[in-house]
C-alpha cells in the first residue's frame, strides 16, 4: 500500500468517524451506538489490520 493509499484511507475513515459521532451525539439512543460502535470497529480492522492479497 503506498503511502498516498494509505493517507487517503485515514482521512476517509476519520470523515466515517465524525458523521457517525454527529449521528450519536444527536440522536443518543444504546443501541445505535451499539451498532455505529460495531461499524467503526469493522471499518478499523478492514483498513488498518486486514492483510490483503499479495498482487502478482
């Protein structure tokens, strides 16, 4: 992954943060945060620990 990759894929993530944090902050409610807290994790691993296929 090249380094332009991976500074794009920070600041998207950082953008999916901030929307789903004005989505709880307005709309305060256990399990939405429960769901909004799964999605970030999810979205965390697939960019930052997933390991993808070596290219040919």
């Amino acid at each position: 992954m090249t380094l332009t990759e991976r500074l794009m894929s920070v600041v998207a993530f950082a953008m999916l943060v901030v929307f789903l944090g004005v989505l709880i902050l307005y709309v305060p409610r256990v399990d939405l945060g429960v769901v909004l807290l799964v999605t970030i994790l999810l979205c965390a691993y697939d960019l930052f620990w997933h390991k993808t296929p070596a290219r040919d």
